[in-house]
C-alpha cells in the first residue's frame, strides 16, 4: 500500500472524518510505522485537497484516539500501540478491511475467548425473564436460518444479535459496552471467518439450553467450543 493520500475533494462525507479514517487505517495497518513523523501539515492539506481546518480536524480526533502526538518544532507521530484505544467504535469500524485483517482478527478471536464464556455463564445466572425470551426469539430464528425455512435474515446478523443478548444478560455494567461497540467488527469476523456454509448451530444451541437452563458451567463450556479453532476459517495464527 503507497504511504501517499489520495484527494477526498468532493466527498458528501465530513472532510475531517475522511482524513481521519485514512489516516488510521495506515497507521492500523503499519504503513505509517509507530513512532513514526506523518507527513507535514502542508504536504497532507495538499495530498488530500482539503484545508488546514479541516486536516487539523482530523489530527485533533486522531490525538483523542491515542493514535497521534503533536509537538512543537516536532510535528506529529504515530503514537506506540499500547495508546491506541482499539475499543473505540469509530477506530473499529476503521480498522474493517485493511491490509492485515487475518492478524485483527485472530486478535479479536482471543479477546471474545477470554470474555465472552464468562458473559454466557453470567447470563445463565442472572439473565431475566425478559431477557431468556428476547435470547429465546434469537434462538429461534438462528433455527430457522439453519434448517432453511427463513431466507430473509442472514446468519451474520441474528448472530451478532444472539451474543449481543448474552452481553446484556450478564448482570454486570461492564460486559455492556462489548454488546455495541464491537458490532462492526463482529459481522466482519463472521463473514471472514465463518466456515463456508457454515452456522454453528448445534453449538448455539449447546450455549443457548445451557444459559435457559441456568447452568453457567455447562454455558461457559459451551461457548468456549464454539470459539475452538476448527469453527472458524482463519490462517495458522503465527502466520497470519
């Protein structure tokens, strides 16, 4: 990928948000390196065609997502990784697509492996009545995906919206977040990842019996099978 910007002129889009979203994804995707200087502000004003405001627009959003630091008499650099806020919705949705997606998203298939079966056995304990029928409703039309009765729906988004409802089932304030701002990337590892033709619903079904039934055990089990390798269509991890 060419480290040079192309001209944004003539987007409906917000000129700021455009320089912004292209910004980080070459500093998502390692062209612009850590700690590397970014082009200067005139160099970029010009690559992108767009004004001094609104370039400083989009540094100013990038500085507030812990991808870049300005200086005086230094300029701007891509900050170290450990300062990205990689659980911002907006870098998220981002990050969507680049270059190195198979490494993003083994990242994300660690991160749902280290949270998401302790959210199924926290709903298996603490989900309401409304709760169990709203996953009971999910359940059903993932059922129907499978078996081919319903057509309408994809099975990427009901899904999303079936580990969506675990998220807030949990009880807990802080398993909440991950029921909204990881949906983006979340439909781009299913699409990504799912194997062809694949549903997974006898292991949804496992999840799903076990959270109605109120045993967290057999739920927190459950939902690390399904999170097990052979599910999911990604490279070796060490070579992606």
């Amino acid at each position: 990928m060419s480290k040079a910007f192309k001209s944004i002129e003539g987007s409906s889009r917000s000129l700021h948000l455009q320089v912004a979203r292209a910004i980080a994804r070459k500093i998502l995707s390692g062209d612009l390196p850590e700690d590397g200087i970014i082009p200067s502000e005139m160099d970029l004003c010009e690559q992108f065609g767009v004004s001094r405001t609104a370039l400083r627009e989009a540094i100013k959003l990038l500085n507030s997502k812990g991808l870049l630091e300005s200086k005086p008499k230094i300029g701007t650099r891509v900050r170290q990784r450990e300062h990205w806020n990689l659980l911002d919705a907006q870098l998220i949705d981002w990050m969507v697509g680049i270059d190195n997606t198979d490494k993003i998203y083994w990242e994300f298939l660690s991160l749902r492996r280290a949270i998401e079966p302790e959210a199924a056995a926290l709903a298996a304990r603490h989900a309401s009545v409304e709760q169990r029928m709203a996953l009971s409703g999910i359940f059903q039309t993932m059922s129907n995906i499978a078996s081919g009765i319903d057509q309408e729906n994809q099975w990427s988004t009901i899904d999303l919206e079936f580990h969506r409802q675990i998220y807030l089932s949990t009880g807990n304030s802080f398993f909440l977040p991950f029921a909204n701002v990881l949906r983006t990337i979340f439909l781009g590892f299913i699409e990504h990842s799912s194997k062809e033709g694949g549903t997974c619903i006898e292991e949804h079904k496992a999840i799903y019996e076990a959270i109605m039934a109120g045993d967290s055990v057999k739920a927190r089990q459950a939902n690390l099978d399904l999170l097990n390798d052979s599910n999911h269509r990604l490279p070796d991890e060490h070579a992606a």
